[in-house]
C-alpha cells in the first residue's frame, strides 16, 4: 500500500513541504505589518490635519 496523497480523481498532489507553509505564513506577516504600518500613518496624518 502507497502512502502517497491522491485525491478523489485519482491524480496524485504535490506534497506541501514545510518550506512552503513558512514562506506563506512569512508574506501573512509582512502583508499584516504594512497594512497595520499604512492604517497607522493614516490616523496619525488625519489626527495632524484635523488640528
């Protein structure tokens, strides 16, 4: 018996390595900090011109 991952179809999927994983959890990260980084400057800038 295989213990390789086939799906309902009967093709074989390309197993996700850990490198994989990390490097998608990495571009999370940076995308979550440069977002929460540009909603900062936002406030900050609306918070001076609003004086």
């Amino acid at each position: 018996m295989s213990t390789t991952p086939v799906s309902a179809t009967g093709t074989i999927r390309p197993v996700r390595r850990v490198r994989h994983q990390a490097r998608e959890s990495l571009a999370v990260m940076a995308f979550s900090a440069g977002a929460s980084g540009l909603l900062a400057g936002g406030l900050l800038l609306l918070t001076l011109l609003a004086r």
